[in-house]
C-alpha cells in the first residue's frame, strides 16, 4: 500500500530531446492516493502507457523523481517497488499449473509454503479460480488467463498499486463486463490503489473514481466520470468523452451574447464577463444531450434547420445548421423533432467557453 | 487460418512434385531393382529375392557403423543443444553487435563440408597445426596428438569439428526463438521477483520449445547422414573406428562394386531415417498444435 | 440491378454456416446483417462475392445466376474487419489497384483516386505506405479501394470492428453520407445494434446461419418478432421477465402488476415473457399506473453519454439505462418505474403478441 | 557486471569459432615449403603465391567458376518450383497435401549417399553427365523441398484476405503473384535463396560423383589435388579460403533477416 506521488515528470524517447515537441510526457505532476481506482483515458499515442512504465520502473524518466510513501524510487527497478502489472495480453507461465503460477511471485520471494497455500487459495477464491488451480495455464480462456495475471498482484500482500495496461484488449465482448464488474469488486473488497490505462471511455468511466484524461503528453483534466461530463475542462475532454462528443462552435462575445457568424446565443453572465477578458481562440462548447431542440419559436431560441435525423432506438440524434455550422443534439425516444425549420435552445448551465481549448472558469 | 479447398491447387504442386521425383523417385526405384538382384555386368542380372537384406541385415560391419552412428549423433546433440542455447541467451539484443554475432555465427554455416574437414586437418595436424602442435607442446598425452593415431583422438577430433560446424545453427535458432518472446513476459517475471534462472526455466525454454524442435530434427538428420567431414578429415579411419554409415556406404558401393548388398543397405538406411523423420515430424505438429492451444 | 439469394445453405464440414437463407436486395439499397458473432454474417458476404460457393442454392444478379461465376467477373467490392491493403504498394496504388486491371485511362484513373481519397480524407496520404498510417487510416484506404471502381455491390464485414470508439463514432457518421451518394448496393454486417440503427435501411438478422427476421431497420427494431431478435437488436440487452396476464394486468418479477392499455387489453389472460427495453425504466414516475421496482445497484456501467445500472431483480439479471454520466456506488439503492404503454409481450413459444407503439411513447412526453 | 561476464564468454566462443579460419587463412598466406620448414602463429613473409596459382591455373578457376554456375542454377530453379507450391500449401486444402507435403520433406532427410550410383546411372542414361544442370538437379532433390518449407512459413504470416481482395479488384493469378504476393514475402525470398545457395554451395557428393572435368567444383577440385600435387598444404589453404568468400558476401547481404530466416518464418 502506498501513496505514489509523480514530481515533475518528462520524459523523452530521444537521447537529446531539443524541444517541446521530442517529449512523449510533457511535465506531469501528480498525487495517486492510497486506495484509489484510478483510470488513465487518452487515444493512442497520448503517452500514458509511457507514464505507467515509468509509475512501473520499467522506465526511468528523463527528468523528476516518482515517490512511494515520500521515498525516492525514481532509479529502483520494478521488483524493488513492489507493484503488480496486468499486461494487454496474458502473460503466464504456460508450463506451470495455475497454482504454481499463483504462487510463483511468493516462492520468489521466500514466503513460507503454508502462507504460499493460504494465500494461493485465498486469492483464487476471490477470482473464481478455484476449481482450476491443478490445471495447466496454458489451455485456459483469454479471461480466465487475464485473471491469473491479476491473481499475480493480488496474492502479494505487500503490493504496493496494481497497475492495467489494456487489460481486457483480448477478452471477448461478451465477457468484458464480468470481468470489469470483478475488479470494481475487489477493488471495494482489498482497497488496492489501482491505476487503469486504456483508450476506451466505457473501461475507464466504469473502472475508475478518477480519471485522468491525457492528451499529446500532457495530463488535460483530473475528475470523477461525471466531472469529465459536466465540466471538461479541454476541448480534448469534451470531444474525447461523451458519444457523440460536445458540439463546438466558433464564435465572439458581444456582451452577454456569443455570436457564431449570423447567430446569437445567449450566455451566462458570469460566464461572458470571464469570457470577455480571456485570451486566444474563444470556442462554445454543448453536449448533444443538453442542446433543446423545439418545433415553435422559443424565447432565446436560435432559429437553425434540421438536416438529418439517426433513430439510435431509444433516441434520436438530429444533425442541424446553425450559418453553415453543424450542430447535433440528442432528443429521448419520446420526443417529436420538427420537420424542417427548428430553434435551439442553449441552456445557460451548460452552456460553456473555451479559451485556446481550455475551460473559461 | 481456414484454407480453401481447391484441389486445382495440384496444378501448382506438380512442377514440385515432377522435378522432386525425378532426382528422388527414378533413383530410389533403380536402387529397389539393384537391392533385389545379382548384378554380374551390364544386362547380366539374376533375381535373388530378400537375399541382399538378410545379409546386411546380418552384416556385423553395419552393426557397428549404426552402433557409431547413433553414438555420435546422441553425442552431437548432448554437446550442441545446451551450447547453443546458452550462445543464444549470452548475444546481444540490440545495437550493432546483433549484426556482427549473427554474420560470425553463420560464417561455417557457408563453408563447403569438405572444406570443413581441410580446415581442421590444416587447423589439428601435430607437425603444422595450431591445435596439435599446441596441445602437444604441453606434453600432457602419453600419445602424442594425432587424429590418426589413435581412435580416441579422431573421436575427438571429429566432434570437435562438427560441434564447431553446427553448433552455430542451433545458436541461431535458439536466438530466433528467444527474441520472439514479446516484451511483457521479461517485465512480468521482473515483477514477479523471478531470479535469472527461473526466467530461464518458466519463460525462455517453454517458448523456445518450437525452434528447439526443429533445431533437435535438423541436426539428429543431418548428423546421421554425415559424410564429406569426416571422410576429408579421417577417410573412415583409424582403422573402421570412424566409419560411419555414409562412408561405408559409398565404400561398398564404390570402392567394392558390391552394388546389390549396398542397394539393400541404402534401402535400410533410408527407412531407419524415414522412420526418425515421421516421429520428429508428428512431435513438430504436436508442437504447433500446442501453441495454438 | 438486384440481387437475389435463393436457399442458401453451406455447411463447413459437417457443421452448418448457413441455412435456407433466401434474400432480395434492390438496386441502391443500404442493407444491415445484424448477429452475434459466428452467426453466419461473414459466410453469407463470402457466397454473395463469390468467394466461397454456397453448398445449395443459387444467386442471381438482374435475374441472371451467377452462382459458379469467378470473383474476377462480378462486380463487387469487399472491405474486411482487419485492414486489408497492399503493404507493398502505396496508399495512391492501392486505391487505383482495381481500376488498374480494367483498362481505363491513366488520367481518369488519377481524377478517380483523389476523388475518392478526398471524399475519405486521406488525400494528403496518397504517397505513404499502408504500415506508416495509423488504424483510422488504413480502414479509410481499404474503403477508399473498395469504392472506387463503382462496384455493383459493395459489402462491408464489421470494417469499424477494430477502430477506436471515437474513429467508429467518425467513419460511421462519414459512411452512412458516403453510402447515400452511391449507387451500389451496400450489404453492412455488425455485431452491434447502434450501428446497424445509425445506418438505416434494411435489416436482416441472422442467428446460427439462419434468418430470423428481415425488414427496414425500424420496423424490425419495434416489432422484433422473436425474444431472440429482441435479444440480438439491443444494447445493453433488452430486459426479460416470466410472468402472465391476469385480467388485463400484466403480473411479473416480485408481484410487479402493470395496467395493460390499449390493444393490449385485449390479450388473453395466460403465461407470456415480457421484455422491457433499458431505457424504458424510468428514475421517475411518468404516469398514475407505473408499476414501482426496489432495486440494489451490482455495477453502473458507463457508456460514453449513458450510465447503465446493473441491478437483479427475482433471480433475473436486469439493465436500466440513464442519460448522462452519474455516480452510483455498488450496493445503493435505486426505485425503477415501469410503464405500461412500453412493455414488449412474447408468448410462451417466445413470438412477438404486442409491442409498444411508438404512437404511446411520443404521446407520453406531452 | 552479470552482462559483462556473458560478453566475455561470447567474445572467447567467438574467438573460437574464428581460430581454425584464422590458422587456414594463415597458411595460404605462406608457401608449402615456408609451412613445413618452421610453426608460425602468423605469416613472416606473406605471399600471395598460392592465391596467383590459383586465378592463373585454368584447372582451379574454372572450377570456381563451374561451381558458381551450378550453385546460380539450383538456386534459380529451387525458388522458381518451389514459390508456386509453397503457395498452395500454405493457402489451399486438396487430396493428399498433408502426405505430399512429408513426402517432400523426407527427401530433403534421405541420405545423399543412398542416391548416388542411381544417379550416375541416370544422368548418363540422358546424357546429362559432367554437365552444369546435372548438379544443379541432383541438388533440387534436397533444396526444393526446403524451399518450400521455408517459404510456406512466410507466406502463411500474411493474410489471406489479401489474396481474395486482389481477385475482387480483378487481377489475374499469375499478375496478383508477381507484382502483389512475391514483393510481400521479399525477405522470406531472400532468406531462401540464401539457404539454397548454402546447402548448394556446400554440398560435396553429388557435385563430385557427377562431374568429371568439364563442370567440375572447386570442392571437388580439392578433394583430388590432395592425392594429386602431394599436399601442397598452402595451395589447398587459400582455395579453401576462396570458397568461404561468396558464402561471407551472401551472410553479409542477407544479415539482416538472418535471425528469422534461420527460424524458418516459424516463429
């Protein structure tokens, strides 16, 4: 168990990075606590599986120190730090039974046998993997060989954070979710800190309490699943999260109102004062799911035209124009969409302002 | 991968198969006629039944050059797997080392056989040689050395060359199948506090087992049926000591005309390695089967 | 042009791939083969491509059979689930591959090709090598291939299958406009429901080598006529409960009763199993006769703008669906409604009796 | 200071396996009579006598040139059989493959030493004794059949679907093979040809029972001047030389795909 703390951290694949552009991981700077189940979210190539090999040891970073529990362990490989990984494909010992392959990181490390059994049956009662032990590895199913890799981590009691790459990259749809509900489990039951890498929203949103949104090398937000909803904090973030992802629109302020070429929304005031003082390319951002879409005109309405309607079953998803610009907006199954001619509404709380991509808070 | 079938796929084998047969079966069938019959001169031929096959089949001199044969391939392969195995673990993984132990290692691969047995005539000879007239000038051998003089010499002699010619082979092999071991089984095992030799014996050799396979089949054969080393380094001798059934062979059937017994015993002799073929050839697709598994 | 299959079947040796499966597709016409995995779907593009000769039946283009004819004379164009490109050739000659083999100008083959790749956006890739792109990329140069000579019959084997989620959601929305300019008639096959309702059309859904149901996507998606099609046409899946009608109130799970209304009233009382659509359970109470569920939450699954909660309910292992993101710990509690204008009755030999109109939910709203 | 150790034992193995080709280098550089007269752990007084016999005595380079030609040929022939059947093995079922395919594996395993008075029989019987193609077809018995193992390997690595979406496109078999299939496998074609060239190159029994004078090997060249010049040590030393230089030139080229080639594309 332990708090890991990452101090400044870059890292450059190049052996004399010049510039910004040769880091893989631009400065991150970061607290995992004790106990967490943490998820880490980016498209491929955004650096986080580079961030866990280096939580992990298997890298050192070019600059910053990782810290376990205020220790320096930035130079300790990863047997010496006590962390557990699951990698994306199975790895096991295809010659040992599944036992011996529980056991295996134990009779490494000289625990006595009659712990080893303990805590072999103890763990593989947790994953279900009882009636196996005595077979061998190698002619289990995909999840069932994902499980045992887990059971690596878990049957240390020392383990200090178990760490996922993509674990569930090779396990069939179908048994995707009863794997995803058995680690929410033990994460509930051992309150092991977890930390998740995968590209997929539904794996992180479900695994994790804190997602930590990466993108080009550079952590873009930190929050619970419904905060990265509500509030992203990047373009990146409201793109990346939600599908179909938030709906942006160019514009300038003009008072209390952003005006996108021909159209007038009106905003928050609070929201246009900041909005006003603010920096760079100014973006409005709304999530289908909060744009309203009405058949009359409406006070604060914005008149733009229905261009295409997709029947998702239990909602549609209507395709609009606002002056040229495309807008989507999810409307529940039970409510009509207007023909041709349509107002939106732009709810003023959830209604926000990019700056150069970030937030105006 | 499901395969179509087609069998118009024949129309591609055959060019194969016709050039394949015409150097493996036309012969094999003359040897069968050979085997078969009394052979006095041309067109003078009488048939004799199994005649030749009991006699060789009873022939104390094959016994011994099968009971050398299989010495000296159980031998080849005791000394060959491991070393191999262990210059593949010691190689370099990356960098420009890789190249350089790859083209060093493949160099006898390259070297015509008989050449082989000059190098090590030129390399062991106790008046010219760097080996004999080292190890004699150490004074340490009752017998001065000589791969002539004295059949534990040649032995050693000629094992030391075919381990020298081959064992880079297995090398190769091994090394193949070492770096086809992805990444994360390495990381994992560190993790797991696994020791070197633990990584070894739970990783490295389970997942050498295919490439071990075929490095075992290549060399069990090729060592069975060695012929141009030896016979350019010792000619079968001293004595009968390293005749093995290749030179014996070509012996009978060149040097004593014997050309119906020598036709039995070529047919022997192909049976006895057709049969180790089948059995590593099924233990191959075993192998495969397994992985897939 | 059409195309007709006429009792299809194969068999693989000994095992079933497909059988008596008859088809029409029209001229123009975008068409959904919706199944689970090992359903047939990949067998029955094979045969209509004439990859693979079906082991009875015939196929017949414009009327025409075309059952034994060689891939090389039809005119079709297939995009796989693995991104299948030239490795050898770049983007460009890949593109222009198939127009290559038939003779056609080498300027109008380069008008052709940087059409196409504009339409797919890769027309600033043309020079690389498919290995140099990324998984997006590569798809949209097998796409690109597929669509360029104008192929009579484009089929598509689940080509967004391997794509990261936010590339699907992308080509799905490029395809289904790109689809919509052509021609051809597109067969589409997908394991997932929300892509095979996101491009419309027709559907066809498949289940061990045999054809369930086959209509517009619509249609289908409202009157799945089996508890199986109801099965496989939804995501997260489609709730099921034993129970029975009593007296115009349908009884089901924990003493559950739902006022039956409209046609429904006229069912006879008996068994039947009755399916609820995940988001028809409500967080609220939409109307006086909704029927109230007590519920603990096993695990509240996220999905990208929905929050699916995982709850059991009288042994069965049921699924409501909530917009928008929202925390639920496992083990809290939960008060589900249901109503009763969108319940699904199946009867006991598990076919589709009545349906929820969509008349009924849209007036809910008002 | 583990790394180092296994560098070290590598360096000493290598040192090993370079000492006898030092020592035969070593004595072509000196003279028959340089090399009896006295031990030398290095040539004293190089000469490059034995090397100029052997580039002016038409008996020597002529062999090293007929040995080229036959190696060239088999090498042509083994690739150009063997890349269509190793096709349909690694993409068709049809009747008896399995069969086929162990069948010609075991010729590759059957002991040369079995076929040779067959074949000086045959070949003299077509009239193709001491000629080029006669070795280069004696040595198709063992090299076809490794060729196709080996290419099927590779060619079982790349998807099928390739082939399907070519015969959608329209291309024919022979235009899909050539300009689509074979620049795929490239390297397993290299690696092939690397290996025909070895086991032709290398091969001393059929190569010396089948040629007489006019297309007679170097190897076999060897073999008789051992009896014929009296050991001539230094002559035999630098044609020894000489045969492993192509073989070093063909390593250098392929060096690259080595590690797989040597798998055989099974890894």
């Amino acid at each position: 168990m332990a708090r890991i703390e990452l101090n400044e951290i870059a890292h450059s694949y190049h052996p004399n990075p010049a510039d910004e552009s040769d880091y893989a991981l631009k400065r991150i700077q970061y607290v995992w606590e004790d106990g967490g189940a943490y998820a880490l979210l980016g498209p491929s190539g955004c650096g986080k599986t580079t961030l866990l090999n280096i939580i992990s040891g298997l890298l050192i970073p070019t600059r910053g120190k990782v810290l376990y529990d205020g220790i320096d362990v930035t130079g300790l490989p990863p047997e010496k730090r006590n962390i557990a990984q699951v990698f994306q494909f199975p790895v096991l010992y295809d010659t040992m039974s599944v036992f011996n392959n529980l056991a295996f990181p134990l009779r490494n490390r000289g625990v006595e046998s009659g712990e080893v059994d303990r805590r072999v049956r103890e763990v593989a009662d947790i994953l279900d993997l009882t009636p196996y032990l005595n077979k061998r590895a190698e002619g289990l199913a995909a999840d069932a060989k994902q499980k045992i890799s887990l059971g690596r981590g878990l049957v240390r009691s020392d383990v200090a954070a178990i760490l996922f790459d993509e674990p569930l990259t090779v396990i069939d749809p179908h048994l995707k979710w009863n794997l995803r509900r058995k680690l929410k489990d033990i994460h509930e039951q051992l309150k092991l800190t977890f930390i998740y890498v995968t590209h997929d929203q539904v794996e992180a949103l479900t695994f994790a309490d804190k997602v930590v949104v990466m993108y080009e090398g550079e952590i873009v937000q930190i929050g619970s699943p419904q905060d990265l909803f509500d509030n992203p904090e990047h373009t990146f973030v409201g793109y990346f999260i939600g599908s179909p992802g938030m709906n942006f629109l160019d514009c300038t302020l003009e008072g209390n109102v952003a005006r996108c070429n021909g159209a007038r929304i009106p905003l928050d005031d609070g929201v246009a004062a900041k909005g006003r003082n603010a920096q760079g390319k100014i973006e409005l951002g709304i999530r289908p799911i909060h744009l309203q879409v009405s058949s009359v005109a409406v006070d604060g309405g914005v008149p733009a035209n229905v261009k295409m309607v997709e029947d998702q079953g239990s909602y549609r998803l209507v395709n609009l124009t606002l002056d040229g610009k495309t807008l989507r907006a999810r409307v529940p199954e039970s409510e009509p969409i207007p023909e041709d001619q349509a107002w939106l509404v732009f709810p003023l709380e959830w209604t926000r302002l990019f700056a150069d991509g970030r937030l105006i808070k | 991968m499901e395969k179509w079938p087609n069998n118009k796929a024949w129309f591609l084998v055959l060019p194969a198969f016709i050039i394949v047969a015409f150097s493996g079966i036309i012969p094999l069938m003359t040897v069968v006629n050979y085997s078969i019959q009394d052979i006095f001169g041309p067109g003078e031929a009488v048939f004799v039944g199994t005649e030749w096959f009991k006699e060789m089949l009873g022939n104390h001199r094959l016994h011994d050059a099968l009971w050398r044969q299989f010495m000296f391939s159980g031998l080849v392969l005791l000394i060959e797997i491991p070393l191999g195995i262990l210059i593949a673990l010691a190689m370099p993984k990356r960098g420009w080392g890789v190249s350089a132990s790859l083209v060093i290692l493949a160099l006898p691969l390259v070297i015509p056989w008989n050449v082989i047995g000059t190098i090590w005539i030129i390399f062991t000879r106790p008046d010219i040689g760097l080996f004999g007239v080292g190890i004699n000038s150490l004074d340490l051998l009752e017998v001065p050395f000589d791969h002539t003089a004295k059949p534990i010499y040649a032995w050693i002699t000629l094992l030391a060359m075919e381990v020298w010619h081959w064992t880079p082979l297995v090398a190769l092999l091994a090394y193949a199948g070492l770096r086809a071991i992805p990444e994360a089984y390495f990381q994992a095992a560190k993790i797991d506090g696994a020791s070197a030799w633990a990584t070894f014996l739970y990783i490295q050799l389970p997942k050498m087992r295919g490439v071990l396979t075929i490095a075992v089949l290549l060399r069990w054969m090729d060592s069975f049926l060695i012929y141009a080393e030896p016979f350019a380094l010792t000619g079968g001798g001293p004595g009968n000591t390293t005749t093995f059934l290749s030179i014996y062979l070509v012996k009978l059937a060149t040097m004593q005309f014997d050309l119906g017994p020598a036709a039995a015993f070529s047919l022997i002799y192909f049976l006895i390695v057709l049969l180790f073929s089948f059995a590593f050839y099924q233990a191959l697709l075993n192998v495969g089967r397994g992985e897939k598994a | 042009m059409g195309v007709s299959l006429q009792d299809i079947n194969r068999t693989v040796s000994g095992e079933i791939h497909l059988a008596d499966v008859n088809l029409e597709f029209e001229s123009g016409s975008r068409n959904v083969i919706l199944g689970r995995t090992l359903a047939g779907k990949t067998s029955l593009l094979r045969i209509m491509a004439g990859l693979d000769r079906p082991t009875k039946g015939r196929i017949l283009i414009d009327g025409r059979d075309v059952t034994g004819v060689s891939v090389r004379k039809r005119s079709v164009a297939m995009v796989y689930q693995l991104f299948i490109n030239y490795p050898s050739l770049t983007v460009y000659q890949n593109i222009a591959s198939p127009l290559k083999t038939s003779g056609i100008p080498k300027s109008e083959i380069d008008r052709k090709v940087r059409d196409i790749a504009g339409m797919l956006r890769i027309d600033d890739l043309l020079d690389r090598l498919p290995a140099e792109l990324s998984g997006g990329q590569q798809q949209r140069t097998a796409i690109a291939r597929a669509m360029v000579k104008n192929a009579e019959l484009l089929l598509m084997d689940e080509p967004l299958v391997n794509l990261d989620y936010k590339l699907r959601e992308e080509l799905r929305v490029e395809l289904q406009d790109i689809f919509s300019r052509r021609q051809a008639i597109v067969v589409y096959t997908t394991t997932e429901p929300t892509e095979a309702l996101l491009l419309g059309g027709n559907i066809t859904v498949l289940d061990e080598g045999r054809i369930l149901q086959s209509g517009t996507t619509q249609a289908v998606y409202r009157n799945p006529a089996t508890v199986k099609v109801a099965e496989v046409f939804s995501d997260p899946p489609i709730n099921f409960l034993g129970g029975r009608i009593q007296k115009r109130t349908a009884v089901f799970g924990q003493d559950i009763r739902v006022p039956l209304e409209g046609d429904m009233r006229n069912l006879p009382d008996g068994d039947y199993t009755f399916g609820i659509r995940s988001n028809h359970f409500f967080l609220s109470k939409n109307g006086p006769t909704d029927a109230q569920i007590q519920a603990q939450v096993e695990l509240a699954e996220i999905n990208g703008s929905e929050t699916f909660i995982h709850f059991h309910h009288a042994g069965d292992r049921l699924v409501a669906q909530e917009d928008g993101i929202h925390p639920y710990r496992i083990g809290s509690a939960v008060t589900l409604y249901v109503s009763p204008g969108c319940l699904f009755v199946f009867d006991p030999e598990d076919n589709l009796v009545a349906a929820p109109s969509v008349d009924r939910i849209h007036a809910k709203a008002v | 200071m583990k790394i180092q150790k296994r560098t070290i034992a590598l360096c000493v193995y290598f040192g090993v396996l370079i000492l006898p080709i030092y020592w035969m280098l070593n004595m072509s550089l000196r003279t028959n009579a340089d090399i009896l007269g006295y031990f030398a752990l290095y040539p004293k007084d190089p000469t490059f006598a034995n090397y100029i016999k052997i580039f002016t005595d038409p008996t020597w380079y002529t062999a090293y040139i007929n040995a080229m030609i036959y190696v060239g040929m088999n090498t042509v022939m083994s690739l150009a059989f063997a890349l269509p059947a190793a096709y349909a093995f690694s993409r068709y079922k049809f009747i008896g493959d399995g069969q086929m395919f162990f069948w010609l594996l075991t010729n590759r395993m059957a002991p040369p030493a079995v076929f040779l008075l067959p074949y000086l029989q045959l070949y003299s019987t077509i009239n193709l004794m001491d000629t080029h193609m006669a070795v280069a077809l004696a040595h198709c018995l063992f090299n076809v059949p490794l060729a196709i193992w080996i290419l099927e390997g590779f060619m079982s690595g790349i998807p099928k679907e390739i082939d399907e979406t070519a015969f959608i496109d329209g291309y024919s078999f022979p235009r899909f093979f050539i300009t689509i299939f074979i620049p795929l496998i490239r390297a397993g074609v290299g690696v092939t040809a690397f290996f025909c060239f070895m086991f032709s190159w290398v091969e001393l029994l059929f190569a010396r029972t089948l040629t007489i004078t006019e297309a007679k090997p170097i190897v076999a060249t060897m073999t008789r001047t051992i009896s014929a010049t009296g050991l001539d040590w230094g002559l035999l030393a630098a044609a020894g030389v000489l045969t492993i230089v192509p073989g070093g030139l063909v390593i250098w080229f392929v060096r690259n795909h080595l590690a797989k080639g040597f798998a055989l594309g099974r890894v």
